[in-house]
C-alpha cells in the first residue's frame, strides 16, 4: 500500500482520458487479449499481502473484494471501471471509513478456469486502484457446475492476510 490517498477527481478525469465509458471490456482488461491473469496477479508464491498504517493513512481498513470473473458475471469488474468504483470507494469514506485499503481478488471456477484464482495488493489511491483491477482477466468460463472459487478466496483471506501497524 503505498502512501497515496483516492482523488475522485482525478479519477474521473483519468477515466476520461482513458475512454473507459467508450472502450468494451476488451480493450480495457488487457490480459483478456492475452488470455491469461497477469504475473503480477497469481497467487502461487504469495506468502502473504499486508496492509499497513502510514503517516499517509494511520488508520488503514483491510477491504478485500471478491470478483466473480467467471461467464455470468464477469461483467461486475467492467462495471466498476467504468462507474462503480469512484462511488464504492466514496461511499466508503463518506461512510466513515477514512483510510480504506482495497484489495481486488478474481474469483474464477476451481473446476474449469485456467485461472481459479488472482489476487491484487492492498491499495488506496485511485490510479493504483485501476491499475490492479484493469489487471483483473476476466476468464468468463464457469457454469452451473456450482465450481467458482469462492472457498480460494476465503482460504486466501484467512491464511495470506496480515494487518500491520507501524
């Protein structure tokens, strides 16, 4: 988590620029070209992901978010670059929580996905944010096999997650 703070607008005025209210999800989620989760993004490796207090945030809240990557919802991650985060984001500080740390997760199916599971960093700022969720691929296989991954991603969160205040 590094010590920048979420600006709404430069936000927008990014996404904007980045024309991610024209662009399909293709052209924003680069790793669909690819067809495969960023190296940055696998889990294989990962002892663990932290969140830390700074003079920046001294009061850091962990927010992992599961994203369901697979065929009926992959459009969620889509939604949220486009429009979604800016508003989940401000609504969680106009909530009261004033040094929100998000961590994306991808969440695919177990049973047929190349890729069941990818995971993200703990971040703040609005650029950062983007970045790790445009990473996100949206394999969009699963099916009614009822194999999404949703036990990785609490497995993860359980045994990969630490909180430290310095």
């Amino acid at each position: 988590m590094g010590g920048t703070r979420y600006d709404m607008d430069a936000r927008f005025d990014r996404a904007k620029k980045a024309g991610y209210a024209s662009k399909s999800a293709s052209e924003i989620f680069m790793q669909n070209a690819k067809r495969k989760a960023h190296e940055s993004m696998n889990p294989q490796g990962i002892f663990f992901r932290e969140s830390r207090d700074s003079e920046v945030h001294p009061n850091s809240v962990p927010i992992i978010l599961g994203l369901d990557v697979t065929g009926s919802m992959g459009h969620i991650p889509y939604d949220l670059i486009k429009e979604g985060l800016p508003k989940l984001m401000g609504g969680i500080i106009r909530g009261g929580v004033p040094d929100p740390a998000l961590l994306f997760l991808g969440i695919g199916d177990h049973e047929c996905d190349s890729y069941p599971l990818q995971v993200g960093q703990f971040e703040s700022g609005d650029e950062e944010l983007d970045m790790w969720l445009t990473r996100t691929y949206i394999e969009s296989g699963g099916g009614g096999n009822a194999g999404e991954s949703y036990l990785l991603a609490w497995y993860f969160a359980a045994f990969s997650y630490k909180n430290r205040c310095f």
